[in-house]
C-alpha cells in the first residue's frame, strides 16, 4: 500500500498525497503477472464500432488479478481493454489529470476508501446503486460484504463496486522468537520489551520495521495508532480531533518504537519494509496485507519459510481496537468517460465474479464473503482476526484533504523537531483551516 491521497474535482484544487510503489515482474508489471487471472463470463452490448476501454489500476500482488481478469475476460469482439503497468503514484497522477476536465482519459478507475468519499463529493465518480439492483442476481453483488460496500459509499450512495480489502498484518521471524522464547506481542510495550531481546541478542540492531515513509505512510500510522484507540482525525461531527488524549497517545506510541528502528526509517516505504524482512535485518514489520504473499516466497527470500503471521498489536492494553487501518479498494466509473456505462459496470462486476474472487487468492482479500477461509493462506488467519478488529473507516471526505495538510508537522513532530503538545496545536489549527477553506 499506499495510502490513500486526497483527489478532489470541480471547481476547487486538486490536492495529492502520493507515494511511489514500485513493482517488478512479470505481467503486468506486478509479482503475480496473469497467474491470478481468471476466465469468466463477461457479458456486455458491445458498442456497434471498435472501442478501446482505457483502464487505471495500480500494479499490486492484490490488484493484479482483478485488473488481469477484466482485462483477459471482457476484451472480445470489437471492444478491447487497456491497461499500463504504472505504480501507485503513477496511478495518482493520472486520476487527477483524467477527472480534472471534460473528457478523461480512462474509462475504469480503480479506486478505494479513503478517496470514494472526496471523489463522490467533488462529482467526479458516477453513483452505481441503479447499475447494482439491475445487475445484482447476474453477478451475485449481493455476496459483497456490506461493511466493504459502505466503505466504497459516500452520502448514502455507492461510488465504488468493492473489489478486496487490505488491512494491517504483524509478518515476524518465526524462527528468531521461537529461538529466544518470545510470545507474538499483544501492544506496542510487548513490542518493544520483544524488541530489546532481539537486540540483546547482537545480530539485528533494527527489529522492528514499520513503513513511515515521510511523504506518505506516516499518516497511515498515525491514523491506525489514533484508532486504536477509538478516535479518528475527524469526529462524526467533523470537527479535528489532533488534540485528543488519543492523537497524543498516538503520536507517543509511535515515537517509542523510534529505538528499535532503522533512523532511515521515514524514507522506508512498504517495499522497503519487505526488504528489511527478506534480508533478515529485521524480526518484526506490520504492513497491509496485500504485501504479504510476497513474503511467503521463495524467489523473494530465502527465509520465506520463517516467516509467520499475526494479527497486528494494539497500542495499548486498554485500546478499543488493533493497530490497523482497513483499506479497501473497488472500482469506479469516471463521469467524463464517453463509453456506455452500463457496459463499464458489467466488466467492473465480472473482475469481482465468486471465481474471478477465488482466483485471487492468496494475493488478495476478495470483497465477496465467505471466500477467504482461515486457511487460505499462512496470513488468512490473521486477515480475518484483524478486520474485525479495526476500527470502521470514516466516509468524511474532508479527512484526506486533512490528511494531507498536517503530514509536515506530524513528520516533525515524529522526528523531534517539535514537541508534541505543540505539534497537536498546530495540526489542530491546521486542520480547521483545511476544512474551513474547502467548504
């Protein structure tokens, strides 16, 4: 992951967090390639001349096989879909520059949570809830988990059919904690105290590896440590809650486990994260899920082997939910696109079909219930404990414009260039500005 930039159309400017994913391959520029791609029915009223649909998705272990179904399973007749290999700010970009006039330049967006609600309000993105009733017997939409759906929905409305969801994993050396009799952590204390073994030990100086990228993760994290303990940056009134005995409680934890932490650790993106894993210089990380099969294997580590999976600690013991952020991504139809939407929404359904979901994973989460058993997958188990303890998303769509405007005073905060009761002040004001300014 990513997580998730603001992308605001209309009038008003469009406002970006970006990260860069890179990914290498084979395929579409992802580790799966086409492997998770699956053959399914692709019904649609073909246009009556050739038409090209220009698909945007980022290439992921997770996305790829819907985006390589689609692809695979709907281009036929006269109608042919597109899609590049590009990153996730790649992807980024491109949104921002197809929703920004009157004719885009895609057809199919991927899209997810945290921007649904911003796209929904600015008007980029078209309501499917009419595509859904006609078409959810044919497609069975009916078996896509409601939580994953509201998610996707903004001001009662759905914007963005639900294809899986990502949400945080504990990856950890097996081996290294059975060696020193260590118990998988519960909080961010047990964490460390685990940690400070580890390094006792001599052969790692960085056990812990989180993804604080400066120019984007950090805000996931501080987002996932804030709802842990049942606050997000916005309450349902929308007013800022940087404040908060939660925000502080957040900003704290996250600064404890500074020690135990490559100092390079707010340039390390979830790539990175996987790196320090697969070259053993670290004996704990919590990604998204999505970057999980990754680690289990071989041709990316030797140690794919000792690798294993839990759900990922709160940040204390009296915290309301686990450290962990439930990101979900869907589809969504651009409403400057000249193509039938209709036709649109059929390919859409048939990427996130129960065999198009099946074949999916391990790689994915599939939105469709019922498809990700607890054995799935070495990490399935620890997918499902931890989506049903993470605290729901927030469909405010102030929240990534927020976002996105305190993130240089959260890095200085976390890097001790300011305090913190300071930086809680200035966010705070920040973040009223923001949302005072955007209305």
């Amino acid at each position: 992951m990513r997580l998730h930039p603001n992308v605001k159309t209309g009038v008003t400017a469009l406002v970006l967090l970006a990260s860069i994913a890179s990914f290498t391959g084979c395929g579409a520029g992802s580790r799966t390639g086409e492997k998770g791609a699956a053959s399914v029915e692709c019904e649609f009223t073909a246009p009556d001349s050739d038409a090209t649909v220009n698909v945007l998705a980022y290439n992921s272990s997770s996305i790829d096989p819907f985006t390589n179904t689609m692809v695979k399973s709907c281009s036929k007749d006269n109608v042919t879909l597109k899609h590049d290999p590009i990153d996730f700010g790649g992807q980024v970009t491109k949104t921002t520059a197809t929703l920004a006039g009157d004719k885009g330049s895609y057809d199919i967006l991927e899209s997810y949570s945290f921007i649904v609600p911003s796209l929904a309000a600015g008007g980029g993105i078209e309501p499917l809830d009419d595509y859904v009733a006609k078409y959810s017997e044919k497609y069975k939409l009916g078996d896509l988990a409601q939580g994953m759906k509201s998610a996707m929905s903004y001001d009662g409305k759905l914007y963005g059919l639900p294809m899986q969801a990502q949400m945080f994993i504990m990856a950890y050396r097996e081996d290294v904690f059975e060696d020193l009799n260590l118990e998988v952590p519960k909080t961010f204390e047990e964490m460390i105290e685990a940690a400070k073994v580890i390094q006792a030990e001599g052969d790692m100086q960085y056990p812990i590896a989180l993804p604080l990228n400066a120019t984007e993760d950090i805000i996931v994290s501080y987002q996932a440590a804030m709802n842990s303990n049942g606050t997000d940056f916005l309450d349902e009134n929308g007013k800022p809650q940087f404040e908060s005995d939660a925000s502080k409680k957040a900003l704290e934890s996250l600064k404890s486990l500074k020690s135990y932490m490559n100092p390079e650790v707010t340039t390390f993106d979830q790539p990175k994260v996987q790196q320090q894993m697969f070259n053993g210089t670290a004996a704990m990380s919590i990604m998204f899920s999505g970057r999980m099969n990754d680690l289990t294997l071989p041709v990316n580590s030797k140690l794919s082997e000792k690798f294993a999976f839990a759900a990922p600690p709160q940040v204390s013991a009296d915290s309301n939910y686990l450290y962990s952020r439930l990101s979900v991504d869907g589809w969504s139809i651009p409403t400057n696109t000249d193509l039938d939407k209709d036709m649109l929404f059929q390919m859409m359904a048939a990427s996130v079909s129960e065999d198009a979901s099946k074949a999916s994973v391990p790689a994915a989460y599939p939105a469709r219930e019922g498809i990700v058993k607890d054995d799935s997958s070495k990490y399935a188990l620890a997918a499902n404990e931890t989506a049903s303890a993470t605290m729901p998303a927030s469909g405010n769509p102030h929240i990534a414009t927020v976002s996105n405007a305190i993130r240089p005073t959260l890095v200085k905060a976390f890097t001790g260039q300011l305090e913190i009761a300071a930086a809680m002040k200035e966010m705070q004001n920040i973040a009223e500005k923001s949302i005072a300014d955007s209305k």
